[in-house]
C-alpha cells in the first residue's frame, strides 16, 4: 500500500475503498496528516488495516487514528465496529492489555510554591505506587476476593474504602462494566492477577506528574477543575498480567472456533468468534472482568497516589480530585447511528480512546456540555493532552479518538540507539524528575521512540472529532 493508492478526503483525512482488496467488506478511513501517513508507511499498520476490514459482521468503517502503528494482527490505534448480536468479537482487535487506560487526577497545588517538593514527591510515588515486570500490587487478595473485584471493579474498590463516589461517576463506564463473568476466566489469568492489583507494570505504563501548562478551553477547564500553573497527575496502565493471560487463552482458543463456524480471515491473529455464540460470550464475560481488574488497578494507584501527595504537601489542600479515567483496548456494546439508523454494535478500539460527544447518555451530568474529557499522553519528556470528544467524533468515528503518541522505533532499536543514563540526564536537566526500575526500560520509551504527540492531537482537532482544552508538562515520572 502507498499514499498513491488512497483515496484523499481531506488533509487529514484518507480512505482505502473496499475495492481495493476482494475480501473486504468495508473500507478504511484514516486520520491522518501526509506527514504523519509517511511515518506509517514504515510499518505494516495499513495492511492489518485492510485484514480488520474483512472481520464478519463490520458496519461503517474500518478506523485508524493517527497514532497507529502495528500492533498484534489488527493496528494499534484502530477503531471496528460489529453488528450486535450476530458480528464476529475478535480478542485481537481489543488486545492484550485489556482495559488499559489513563486516569487524570487534578490538584490545587500550584507548581510555583510546590517545585522544591518534587523530589519527595516523585520518591513517595515510586514508593507507594509499585512498578516493574512482574512486580507485586498494593494488596493481594484472595481468589475468592478477585472474583469480587472481576465483577464490580471500581465499586469494590469503593467498598473496601479505595474510592469516592466522584471517582466512579467520573470514570468511563462507572468503572464497572456489566456482564462480567470470572467463571469464564482461566485459573493461570487469576493466579496472575491476585498479586499485582494495585501495581503499574511496565513498558510504556507510567505515573507522571504534570503542570497545566497552556489552557485552549477556558470553559471545559473550569468544569474539569484544570488551572494553568497547577499540579496534576496521570496514572498510565491497565490489567496486568490478567489481562494479558485472557487474551492469551481466547486467541489460543479462537484458533478452532473460525473453523467451527467456517470464518475465513487472512491473518490468524484476527481469530474471532460470533457474539451470539457461547465461545463469543465466554470472551465476552472474560474481557469485562479484565476490564474491571484494570478499573480496580487504576483506582487503588489513585488511592496511593493520593497518599503520597497527602504526605508531601502536609499543610496544604492536596485532595487529587479525578478528572477522568478512560478505556484503551476495549470491546464495548454501544448504540451508534449507520446508514442513517441506530443500530448495536460492539466497537472495537485498540489504541484509541472513546471519545463521546456533548449530550451523550452515560456521561456525568458536568460534561454532558462539553463532551467526555480524553487524555493523550505523551512520552516523559514530551507534552500530554486534555481533549473532549465531539458531536463530529460521534457520526464519523463511533465516537472514538487517537489515544498517544504512537511508537515510530520499535522497543528493541530504541534500546540500541538510547542509554537509559543518559536519557535520566537530559531530562533531570529539563527539571523532570525520573524514577524507574530499569534504565533499559527506560530507553525503549525514550521521546524519541514516538511521534511527535502535538502532531498527532493537531490532526484529530483539525479533522474536528476531538477539541483542545489543555496541554501539560511533565515534572516528574514513575515508571516501571
């Protein structure tokens, strides 16, 4: 596939029909700069495209933010929608980090008064909040405890005194999604999960602390509770190693389920399964429960979070308030308008982030005029983005958005040409305070692995399915 071959909408947006290829039944639309298109170009993202558009069941089209890049057989920041009940669910088309996910806490603690603290700050953090390959949660919990936290979530997490109500109202979903099943989840994936809630992780999870550095919405700031000049905090992570083990299992299992069923695809990582099937609903009653895991993680980092702030700024209000906590890597059943009706369907969004407009059912009452907020990180050194999503987003994206930056180096060559010292120099030197586990895991998520994140925000506000509140600016970061 070369940019000669698609076919241009706008200068951000694309489309590759579906005469392109004999087998798909959809085409894919893409949002994306040139200049951004010649760094897909790179990778195979736009071939495993035009794979997810043969995916039984499709509506609409295919999506790719222009974040994406490859991922595991469908692109990582790539938005699918199936027709409920009789579409295909596909594992691979939601990921193996199920529930990842960034969650915005805000602070009335401005940095001018509060710089000479972020050492203490950053070291509590790494102290409270545990990070690592492997490493071990806040608490472990019983397998008969996990099955309560697969099933409720955040609202565990409320119930055993971890959370506020605001908390969950202010988390996408309640925190909490229906039709989540523990019995059809492996005992490997819960014997992996009962030590590490309440734990970051690795790769490219982190805790960054930021200053609101430039504020595009004063309105939307104010009702988010952002100022320019204060503190806030982004927790980057999602179910660990449970989630990881599910998708594992069902991409295992789904092998000998598209024979069953006679699904044709041309890549085996798309195994899928009819939704009205029992395998389909078994992954189905397996993903809501790692997706509720990830709500749970993401919650008791915030209680930890809030623990540690609490012990920095000992004489001052340092209650993080929660802005909001948005789903990566989800499979989630929603009514969208196609083809001019209202139709079920579950979307798929790999890498990419809901992003529901003004006046949409589910969104707390204070953003229902402004759009649902997403979060776009960056990547330690670089800025991270406060958006909302948009009434554009909804008719013309399943109300979806880009979610990062989107890697252009892969892990292994960032390792090469980046030294984990080094990197902590030159960022310390920028006043970002780093912690971390691994110098080599440092390097694979170096800035310089990524695209240029403010290219890729400036692409989906011109093409109008998110708008801009607020950017920030890191001063310290915790990773694994």
């Amino acid at each position: 596939m070369n940019i000669e071959n698609l076919i241009q909408i706008s200068d951000c947006e694309w489309e590759i029909p579906t005469d392109t290829r004999s087998d798909m039944r959809v085409p894919v639309r893409l949002f994306a700069t040139q200049a951004l298109l010649e760094q897909i170009m790179n990778d195979k993202s736009l071939d495993q495209a035009m794979n997810a558009a043969t995916l039984p069941g499709l509506v609409g089209h295919v999506i790719v933010m222009p974040d994406m890049h490859q991922g595991y057989g469908f692109p990582i920041g790539g938005v699918a929608a199936t027709e409920f009940p009789h579409g295909v669910v596909s594992p691979g088309a939601i990921g193996y980090d199920i529930n990842c996910g960034v969650r915005l806490l805000a602070s009335n603690i401005e940095f001018a008064s509060a710089h000479k603290e972020m050492n203490t700050l950053a070291t509590l953090l790494n102290t409270y909040c545990p990070s690592g390959v492997g490493k071990e949660g806040s608490l472990t919990v019983t397998v008969r405890e996990l099955d309560h936290v697969l099933q409720d979530g955040s609202r565990w997490a409320m119930k055993n005194g971890y959370a506020v109500e605001d908390d969950l109202s202010r988390t996408e979903e309640g925190g909490c999604l229906d039709g989540a099943n523990p019995d059809k989840v492996s005992e490997r994936a819960k014997t992996r999960g009962r030590e590490q809630i309440g734990s970051l992780g690795a790769g490219n999870h982190f805790i960054e602390v930021d200053v609101v550095d430039e504020i595009f919405d004063q309105n939307a700031a104010n009702v988010m509770g952002l100022h320019k000049g204060y503190l806030t905090v982004q927790i980057h992570c999602g179910s660990r190693g449970f989630g990881h083990q599910v998708c594992t299992d069902y991409v295992q299992q789904f092998q000998s389920v598209v024979r069953k069923y006679g699904i044709e695809l041309p890549d085996r990582e798309l195994v899928c399964a009819p939704m009205d099937t029992p395998e389909g609903q078994s992954y189905l009653g397996a993903m809501r429960a790692a997706a509720n895991f990830a709500f749970a993680n993401r919650q008791l980092l915030a209680h930890s979070a809030r623990r540690a702030f609490g012990e920095t700024f000992k004489s001052r209000d340092a209650h993080l308030h929660q802005v909001y906590d948005i789903c990566h890597n989800m499979g989630k059943l929603e009514i969208h308008e196609v083809d001019g009706r209202r139709t079920k369907v579950c979307v798929h969004r790999k890498g990419a982030t809901r992003a529901f407009g003004p006046g949409t059912p589910g969104l707390p009452p204070e953003y229902q005029t402004i759009g649902q907020p997403v979060i776009i990180p960056g990547s330690m050194g670089t800025a991270s983005w406060v958006l909302v999503g948009t009434e554009d987003s909804m008719k013309r994206s399943f109300g979806s958005s880009c979610h990062g930056a989107g890697r252009v180096m892969s892990r292994a060559k960032a390792k090469h040409e980046v030294r984990g010292d080094a990197l902590i120099t030159e960022l310390e030197e920028r006043g970002i305070h780093i912690r971390t586990g691994s110098l080599s895991g440092l390097a694979e998520e170096a800035p310089t692995a990524y695209k240029d994140v403010d290219m890729v925000v400036e692409t989906v506000s011109r093409a109008g399915i998110a708008r801009r509140v607020a950017r920030l600016k890191p001063v310290a970061v915790i990773k694994g």
